[in-house]
C-alpha cells in the first residue's frame, strides 16, 4: 500500500518555527516588561526588575520543557515511520492480512482462539497489534499523532474498516483488546471528515473532543 513518507527536512522546518515563535514570545514580553518598568513609580523599579527576569526565566523553562517533550514526539515519530517502512515481516503480514480480506468470508471466526494458530489470522495480528501499539504511543504523548495522522490515516482506517468484524469478535472475549487502535481509527475518520462538510464540522470537533475522555473504547 502507498505510504506518504515525512522526512527529517520536515521536521527541521517545524523546530525552525518554534524556535522563532519562542524567540518572538521572550521578545514580546521583554518589551512589555521595559514599557512597563518606563511608567511606574521609581521605587518599584527595583522590585519590577526582578519580577520581569523571574517572569522571563520561567517563561522560557516552561517552553524549552514544552519544545523539548515536542521534538521527543517528532522523533519517535520519526523512528516508528522508519521502522514500519523497513520492517519486513510487517510487509509480508500486511499483504497476507489484506489478501484475506480478498479471499475469505469468515474474518469474524479468525478472530477466535480455535484460529489462533491460522497463518491469516496470525497476519491479521501482527498488522493490528503493530499499531495498538503505536496507538497508545500516541494516547500517552510518546508519537506525534498529528505527524502521523498525515502520513498514515488512509492506511489505518481502511485496516479498521477491513478488519471491523475480527475486532468485535476479539472483543467479544476480551473487551479492551485493540482498544487503542479502535481509538485511533475513530479518531482519524472523525477528523477526516470535519474538513469534508462544512456544515458538520463544529459538531465533530465536538464528538473529537469528548472522544478523547473516554476510557475505553469500540468500534461497532
């Protein structure tokens, strides 16, 4: 399946305009603060001096915190892309899973233990377990969802349409089995969508935001 690949110059471009935004926040608030240490009374002077350093100290801690946790995102990310590109027998099970769609009817039964040791199934498995993994990656702050949104969402949407019935069946037996990528695929088509139909895109940002509260999750 065609994949649309981000390189590392994209991630330069993106640290590029961070690195400028921090630099025109720091600025900004520099200039605030010398404006307003011009117009008070000089006995504050002092006092106003070292709350603006401390202001701007802090400011800058907090973002170099929030560029760094990002730029950890972005590299995972990164690495995963990498990964799953290059990754052999990811390959191989991703053709075989998909063939089976193709080729059988009962993708539910495959999904049952008596199946368990079924080569289609064990593909089936393998291509689902890779991205329950990169999904609660991304549920816990470790992958840059978005990043990955961009160059994946076609793929794993139409894995969780191709494999809906194996997924309700494996849940039948253990309800937060693919609970993450159950996540994920809803999430990606919600977000899809929002930018297809104007008219509907308040209210699924609204379905999005109250996605993300929920516990546990299915797709039905």
């Amino acid at each position: 399946m065609f994949r649309k690949f981000y390189g590392r110059n994209d991630f330069v471009r993106t640290k590029t305009k961070l690195k400028l935004y921090f630099f025109l926040l720091i600025f900004t608030l520099a200039v605030i603060g010398i404006y307003f240490l011009h117009h008070v009374d000089t006995s504050f002077i002092s006092a106003g001096a070292i709350l603006l350093s401390a202001s701007l100290a802090l400011c800058a801690a907090l973002l170099n915190i929030l560029f760094t946790r990002k730029t950890a995102r972005e590299s995972n990310s990164l690495e995963f892309q990498r990964n799953l590109l290059s990754d052999k027998s990811y390959k191989m099970h991703e053709l075989r899973a998909l063939r089976a769609v193709r080729e059988r009817t009962n993708l539910h039964e495959l999904a049952q233990t008596k199946f368990r040791f079924d080569k289609d199934s064990i593909s089936i498995r393998y291509v689902l377990n890779t991205w329950e993994r990169a999904a609660n990656a991304m549920r816990h702050g470790l992958y840059d969802e978005l990043y990955l949104y961009e160059a994946h969402k076609s793929m794993v949407i139409a894995l969780s349409m191709h494999f809906r019935e194996f997924i309700k069946e494996a849940q039948k037996r253990q309800p937060s089995f693919y609970e993450n990528f159950s996540w994920l695929a809803l999430k990606w088509v919600i977000r899809r969508d929002s930018h297809s139909d104007k008219n509907r895109k308040t209210k699924l940002r609204q379905i999005l935001a109250e996605l993300d509260k929920i516990a546990s999750h299915k797709i039905h």
